[in-house]
C-alpha cells in the first residue's frame, strides 16, 4: 500500500481542542490540548485501548474501574498511563496542557459518565463540541 499525505483534522472542545494526526485502520494518533481548569468527561471505552503522554503542563488524572471508588494521580510532563478498555478515567488540567495519545483507531468509542458541559451518552458530537467550545471561550473572556 503507497503511502499518502492526508490533512490534518482539528476538533475544538470545550476543554479545549483534539488534533487528530493519524487515524487508520489500524490506529489513531491525537494531541488534545487542555486548557487550564477544565477536564474532559469521566468516560470509558468499550474496545479503544489508548496511551496518554504529558508533553507539557500539568494535570490530575482521575480513573479506576468502579465509578464510586475512583482513584487520582497528578501527572506532570514526562508521565504516562496506558488506558486498557472499560477503565473509568478524565484528566483535568492544572496548567495548560499538552497530551499525545496514541490508541487503537476507535476514535467514536466513548461512553460518557460525567460531563461539566452537558455532553452525555455514547459517542463524540462534533458540532456540540464546536458550539460549547464558542461559548466556553466567550464565557473566559469576559
């Protein structure tokens, strides 16, 4: 199979934003940039096995496999965690934050638990995620 030149996709986030910069058959490659003080949902994944790597700032992950009785660590730049399927997890950044995260290519596999946006269900809804990351960022500016 040749090799090909594809675009890069750029997801905004409430929390912040997804660069999606591989997604193939066989696996996917993002960069989620965390703004200071928010967090992504307290989600699991059925299938997607991912790795998360602090390139940059600082953030507490929260996970574990009973909703009730979750753990936390604060992770610092350097760190990583592997994320088997059906661990309960989110990271809240305390400093603006870059993360690599490398996975299998089940970018839609995400059941959401908690959401500080209102987001809920199974899934990523790309034009919801637009919308709230206009009006978190109207919000932080006034």
């Amino acid at each position: 199979m040749a090799s090909h030149l594809h675009k890069t996709e750029i997801k905004p986030k409430p929390w912040g934003s997804e660069i999606w910069f591989a997604h193939t058959e066989k696996y996917a490659g993002k960069i989620l940039e965390i703004k200071k003080g928010h967090r992504y949902s307290l989600q699991y994944h059925e299938k997607k096995h991912e790795t998360q790597y602090i390139f940059s700032g600082k953030a507490k992950f929260t996970y574990g496999t009973d909703k009730d009785h979750l753990q936390e660590k604060i992770l610092n730049q350097g760190d990583k965690i592997d994320i088997h399927p059906y661990t309960i997890h989110r990271l809240e950044a305390l400093q603006d934050t870059l993360v690599f995260e490398v996975s299998t290519q089940e970018l839609e596999d995400v059941i959401k638990l908690e959401d500080d946006y209102g987001r809920s269900g199974k899934g990523n809804n790309s034009k919801m995620d637009k919308k709230l990351s206009i009006k978190t960022n109207l919000t932080k500016k006034k």
